[in-house]
C-alpha cells in the first residue's frame, strides 16, 4: 500500500508499457513496426502522424480490439488480451447506440462496470457526468439524432468518464467538429482530465498539430510505411500553452516548427 506525503493512500498506479510491438494485415501490409514506450499513470499523451500512418491502429491495439501480430502491451505488467473496462474508448463518430437515448447509452455502460449498483445509483450517475461535461439533463432523455455533433461527443465522453476508467483512449474524437466547438471541448477535457482526484492515462490520436501542444504533456509522432515513432518529446509543465500563449511563446513556436517539420519530412 502506497501513502502519500499527507498519510493517505494513493491512487493506484496504473502503468503501460508497449514492447517490440508490430502489427500487420495478412503477410503483406506491415503496419506498425517495432514500436516501443512506457507511459506513466496520469499522462495524457497525443500520438500525431499524417493520415494511414497506424495511429489509430496503435489505440485500437492498447484498447485490446486488435492483436499483434509480434510484442506486447502491458497494463501494470499484465498483458493486454481484449477488451476492458479498464479502458474507456472515446471514437470520432461518438460510438452511441442511434436507438438508446443520451442517458440509456450512459446507463448501459455503467451497469456493465457497475453491476452491484441500485438502478437510482446508476441513473444519478448518468445524470450527473452528463452535467459534469456541460449538458443540461433534458439530455438524459432524448436520442442521439436529436443532438448536434458537439453534444453527442459530449455524451461520449461523460460516457467514459463516468465508468472512470484509468486509461482513456481518444481517437481523434474532435476531428469532426467545428473550430468554436472543437476549442470549447478541448477545454472541457483538460479541465475534467485536471479536476480528477485519480487523473486519467489519456491516449488521444490527433493529425492537428495545434491540437498535440494544446493537450498533452507528451507527444510522439508516429511515421509511416510502416508505423514507427520518429520523435518523442515531453512539454514541460511551465511551458504549457494557454490559448493566449500558445502562438505568441518562443518555446512552442519552435516546438510546432518542429513537429510541422517531422511531419513534412515523413510525407516525403
């Protein structure tokens, strides 16, 4: 049992490490090639990489809906073998059932991670993470075509927040939106990811340059044909942008220049 400095325990570590991992579609389509890192509990982290370069793929196999075709992914020294709720999974195309209402996509989360739970327990729950990501809870009932994009990522993400998993794992999940909405929910997940007493492990894949330095502590560029990372860097805490420093600071001007210049070099 851990203690902190104030005598309480801690929140348990939740650590994950990637070894040797490849990847590949039938004999022939290498994907993912020799892929190595550890990630401490409470990082957020953004995979960047031009589009087909196996950045989704890589979550899809840390959210254990791929195997590997060679290496392994560890969660605190277990090896990942499927799907757990030990990992939420947020999608671009917010990943909720059209015929289930905001609060039953919700609920039917909850009773799988929480069976022991009273059917008020559960629905209060609901409620609240909807609350909790900026709804109102009128929300709770109505079906997902009913909302616009912005609220049903919304949705999603109270969905994974309120089973509380320790790894959340981010597919693009704003990609789709617009640049007001896009900022408004960046804002939201870093104030949700910072005001958690437990924080989250966050893998969130972006193509978005801006978007990389804005949320992670942490970003590794992953090439491509085939997927490898090419550049690993940690943004350090008093060099965190604001949306009034992230284009004016000297520090992360250079860092975009570089990220940009990867990238474009990795095109060619």
């Amino acid at each position: 049992m851990n203690l902190n400095h104030h005598g309480h325990v801690s929140p348990r570590e939740y650590v994950v490490e990637v070894r040797n991992l490849s990847f590949s579609y039938g004999e022939s389509q290498l994907v993912l090639s020799g892929i190595n890192f550890n990630a401490s509990s409470g990082e957020f982290i953004c995979f960047l990489g031009l589009s087909g370069c196996g950045k989704s793929t890589l979550l899809r196999l840390l959210a254990g809906l791929e195997k590997p075709s060679s290496g392994e992914i560890l969660l605190n020294g277990n090896q990942i073998k499927g799907a757990g709720l030990d990992r939420g999974v947020v999608f671009q195309d917010y990943g909720l059932f059209p015929w289930m209402t905001a609060g039953d996509n919700i609920r039917l989360a909850l009773e799988q991670k929480f069976p022991d739970w009273t059917k008020k327990k559960i629905k209060d729950t609901a409620i609240h993470s909807l609350i909790q990501v900026g709804l109102d809870e009128s929300v709770y009932r109505k079906l997902p075509k009913a909302l616009s994009g912005g609220m049903k990522q919304r949705c999603a993400i109270a969905q994974a927040f309120a089973i509380n998993p320790p790894v959340l794992l981010m597919d693009e999940p704003f990609g789709a939106l617009d640049a007001v909405t896009r900022s408004r929910l960046q804002d939201m997940l870093l104030s949700l990811w910072s005001s958690d007493e437990s924080r989250k492990t966050i893998f969130f894949v972006t193509h978005d340059v801006d978007e990389a330095i804005y949320l992670a502590q942490r970003i590794i560029i992953i090439g491509h044909s085939p997927g490898r990372i090419i550049y690993d860097c940690v943004i350090p805490e008093d060099k965190k942008p604001s949306r009034e420093t992230q284009f004016e600071d000297l520090y992360l001007l250079r860092l975009r220049n570089e990220l940009i210049r990867m990238l474009n070099s990795d095109a060619k």
